[in-house]
C-alpha cells in the first residue's frame, strides 16, 4: 500500500471533520491504494456506507488534506443493494445486455466489493455480505469479454474497408480488454485500463505479461496494420475470447433511419435527422449512389474498386459520420460511435447547389447551420436572384421610357435583393428587412471589403437622375450584379424573363431547393412556391405535350433512399 494504515487513519479523521456524515457511519477505502496498485500522487479514495434510504449523489466531494487529493463517496444500504441487484439482473439477461451495462455502474459496484473497511468494520463487512464477490468477478471478466469482441469487431470491418491504422487501434484496445476480462476470472477484476501492467505484473504468469508488452508496445514489433491485427486474434483466442476468427463476407453495410439523400443541382446532399446537412464531393457521391446495402462488404468493395481505390475508407467515412450502419453476424458496430467533421464557416456557406466546396480535397462538407436554416437560405438565394433578374427588367423598361421614379426604385431593389442574396448565401436566416439589409452586410466577416463599399456607394447614388446618370448607374449596378453572382456562386443563374426554357431553368433551381423545404417545414420566402411541389416543378395551367411525365404527387417521392438516386 502507498500510504500506511496510520497516515490513512490521520487522513480520515480530518476527511470527516469537514464531511457531513453520522458518528456511527462505516468506511472503507477504495480504488487504486486500496488494489494495492496506486502511488504517492494517486488518489486516496474513501466511500462512507449509512444504514438509511436516502439516496446521494454518485459525485464525490474532492478535498485536499495534508497533500493528498482525498475523494469522498457517500451510500445508503439501499443505493448499494440496488446498484448490485441491477448489474446481475442486466448481466443474467444475456450477452446483449450484459454488454450494455454501464462502466462506471460497474466500477462503483467493484470498488465496493474489494473496499478495505477502516471504520464500523462490522458493518461494512455486513454490508458487503450481500455482494459474492467472486461472481461479480466472473460478470467483470464477461463484461470486458464482450468489449473486446467488440472492438474485434471494428477493427476487422475497418481492415476490410481498408483502413488500417484504424484497425490496429481497436485491435489494441481488443487486447486491452481481453487481458482484463483474463485477470477478472483470477480474481484482479480493478476496471480503470492504466493499471493493466501492474496487474500483469503481479499474476505471476510472466510469459503472458512478456507477450502483452510486446503486442502492446507503440512499434507493434514491426508487423503492418493487418498482420498486428490477426497476431491480436490470435492471442485473444488463447485467452479464450470466442468469436475471435473473422469472415468479412459477415460484414454487410444497413441503411440508417432518419437519412435522407437529396440533389442539388448536381451535388448530392445528406440530410441526417432532419437536422443536419452535409454535402459530397462527386467522387464520394458517386461512391454513395453506388452502395447496396445488405450485401457482404468484400462485394460491395470489390465492385467500388474498379474505378475508385479508397472507396472503403470512404465508406468507413459515412459510418463515422452517422449516414449507414456497419453490421457483423447481425450485431451493429454501435461503439464505433458517430462523429462528424468541423462544420463549414466557409464565405460563402452555400450557392445554389447547396454548400461550397472551398478546396478540391475535401470529400464531405457539414454545414454550421441547421438544416431547416440551411434550406430557408438556399430558397431565399434563389428568390433573391429572381427578384433582381424581375427589378432590373423594370429598370430596363423605366430607362428607356425616362421614367426616373420608377427606375430610382427598382435599382434601390436590386441592391437590396443583391444585400439579401450576400446574407443568404452565408446561411443568415431569418433575414432583416430589404431596407436594413443592405447595412447587415457589413457585420459579414470575410466579405471582400470592394463588394460591401461598392454596393453601399450605389446605394447612395440612386437619387436626382438623369438619363446619362442613369445609363452609368446601371452599368455599375450590372457589374456589381456580376460580382455578386461570382462571389455566391450563382453566375449560372438564367436570364428568367428572357424566354420559356430560361424560366423552367429558373423553376428547376428553385424546386430542388422547395422540395427540401416542404420536407423540413422550413421558412418559405413566399408562400406561393410551396404550390410548385403540386405542379413537380413545372408550370401550372400549361398544357403539355403527349408522353411528357406527369408532376410528381409530392415531395416525399424524390427524397431519394441512399443508393437510389
């Protein structure tokens, strides 16, 4: 022990000097020193038993006496039995549930179980009479038996997706495990990992502690990702780890509720939970349109690498980030977890086509924003862009018939639907008023500063024309349009009043982005547009020719399934 009984006994008087607890209480010391694993600057653990039913807070008080960090934990007889009664009942429902029982539920009940009395002794030891110690032992050593199947697992699914460094961290922590769940069944069943080479250390097996030094070492002793990762399997299935031998025609990838996949002009979007969106660069796009799902992984592999060579890691991508499942002999790899990557701050967040890619190497975009605001921008983006192509038609026409008032308040429109346009591509939802959004866009970082002065100076400049003022006005208003439109990614945006094909361009823009927004009940920038999912996006009222398809009935019937589109 780290610390003597009698400075534990001087410590322990001063701990309950400044705790609230009755004079009759039993304590133990637990943790580390108690295992007889701990140093000089562990923790000294004491956990105080009182016979009542009151229920305490499992976080321990935290005191610093004479250079000791001294946690304290308080629990009632009840709150003890309780806490064991639920680790073997979950552990008698079978490997299932026995896996999901929780870690620090199952620490606390350890500690207790290995606790040194100090105080009331004849209590402590009566309370602890209700735990058999060697069958929580043996429930440890199930519990950290089904960990490491489990990160066998992740590791063996990541290796045949190619993802090798991945692998061998999960094979490590496979490893780990299993020697724990071997030191458990002696009787050494202490949870926290750290301690795992001094307990090797003292099982007097000192072959098996040799072997796990080197599996364990940083270098792998020299073996790549796979060979470190089958040495591990190997070795667990010596420590009796079953379902250690691996068949990756067992791995099948799942479809994922609550993922939707839609387009955006051509960029394909993900939409998770209705509430968060991501992009895809074509290439994993093209990996994403091409998955089917319930087939054995090395098909799906094989038939990717015919025209892409990492499709795998890109695979193990979309389950990081929550769009698939991955599944080995019907048991989802859960503990994997679901990640994602930073979210984009780019400027600007999004164009038309939904996010901006700022580099070629990036695979997957998440948006800062929500997904109901993400799709309320992108609507707004395109309805700002028609009401400028609408206002510089009425500015046109005002021009030539010299009608100044009308055409000072069409260019005031088009600045302040440009302002609007700005904003929304920056993901800015709910937007200011056309009149206060002009002087928004300056509070815009990123901006370049010529865009934010130009519009402001033109926005100046409207009153007391003439037609030769007007004829400059307007050239400078068409290139601040241009610079606009290349700045937001919307220089592809049509000429909508110029012909028919332009408009039904035009309605084919803005119903990507309305189908969206009907799925999400998002802000709508008119309420008229929500009619367009009736019509599929076409003009209403106009005939059309024999053969031609027929609106869709609803949005749902293009919120495509993964691997549909």
């Amino acid at each position: 022990m780290s610390v003597t009984q009698e400075r534990l006994l001087r410590l322990l008087d001063k701990t309950l000097a400044q705790i609230e607890a009755p004079l009759d209480c039993a304590v133990g010391l637990e943790g580390s020193i108690a295992e007889g694993l701990g140093n000089s600057t562990s923790d000294v653990d004491f956990i105080i038993l009182e016979d009542t039913d009151r229920e305490f807070p499992v976080i321990p008080a935290l005191l610093f006496i004479d250079g000791h960090r001294v946690e304290v934990r308080r629990r009632s007889l009840l709150q003890t039995r309780q806490q064991l009664a639920t680790v073997f009942q979950e552990a008698r429902k079978g490997r299932a549930t026995l896996a999901g029982i929780d870690e620090g539920l199952l620490d606390r009940c350890q500690r207790f179980s290995h606790a040194l009395p100090l105080r009331n002794k004849q209590r402590f030891e009566a309370a602890r009479r209700i735990l058999p110690q060697r069958s929580l032992d043996r429930v440890i050593s199930a519990w950290f038996s089904e960990q490491a199947q489990t990160s066998v697992r992740c590791a063996m699914a990541l290796l045949a997706l190619g993802c090798g460094p991945e692998a061998g961290a999960w094979a490590k922590s496979a490893l780990t495990e299993g020697v724990k769940s071997w030191l458990a069944m002696r009787g050494d069943s202490y949870l926290p990992k750290k301690w795992i080479s001094q307990q090797l250390a003292r099982s007097a097996d000192e072959q098996m502690a040799r072997r796990v030094c080197v599996l364990s070492s940083p270098g792998r002793p020299g073996l790549d990702d796979s060979t470190y990762v089958r040495e591990v399997l190997a070795f667990l299935s010596e420590l009796a780890i079953p379902r250690c031998d691996f068949d990756a025609s067992n791995v099948t990838l799942k479809r994922r509720r609550n993922v939707t996949t839609w387009m955006l002009g051509e960029r394909v979007h993900i939409i998770k939970g209705q509430r968060e969106v991501y992009a895809l660069n074509a290439r994993a796009a093209q990996i994403w349109r091409s998955l089917r799902f319930g087939k054995a992984l090395p098909g799906i592999t094989n038939e990717l690498a015919r025209w892409t060579e990492d499709a795998g890691r890109c695979i193990a991508e979309f389950h990081l980030m929550g769009f698939l499942d991955i599944e080995y002999e019907g048991v989802l790899l859960s503990r994997r977890g679901t990640s994602c990557i930073p979210p984009s701050f780019d400027c600007p967040l999004l164009s038309l086509e939904g996010l901006v890619f700022s580099t070629s190497h990036e695979q997957i975009k998440y948006s800062a924003i929500s997904a109901q605001r993400f799709v309320a921008a992108g609507m707004a983006l395109v309805y700002a862009n028609l009401v400028v192509e609408n206002a510089r038609e009425d500015a046109l026409g005002a021009l030539k018939a010299g009608q100044w008032g009308v055409f000072e308040r069409s260019v005031q429109r088009i600045l302040r639907y440009l302002s609007i346009a700005i904003l929304s591509a920056n993901g800015v939802n709910p937007l200011p008023s056309g009149e206060e959004a002009p002087m928004r866009i300056c509070q815009l970082p990123g901006l370049p500063p010529v865009l934010v002065s130009g519009l402001l100076l033109l926005h100046r400049d409207i009153d007391g024309l003439d037609e030769h003022r007007a004829c400059a006005l307007l050239a400078n208003v068409d290139q601040l349009i241009q610079q606009v439109r290349e700045f937001t990614h919307a220089s592809s945006f049509p000429l909508c009043f110029a012909s028919s094909e332009d408009w039904q361009k035009t309605l084919d823009i803005g119903y990507d982005w309305i189908r969206i927004g009907a799925f999400l009940d998002a802000r709508f920038p008119i309420e008229e547009v929500r009619d367009m999912i009736a019509t599929g996006g076409q003009q209403p009222h106009v005939k059309r020719p024999e053969g031609t398809v027929q609106p869709l009935d609803s949005y749902r019937s293009r919120a495509d399934r993964p691997g549909a589109l």
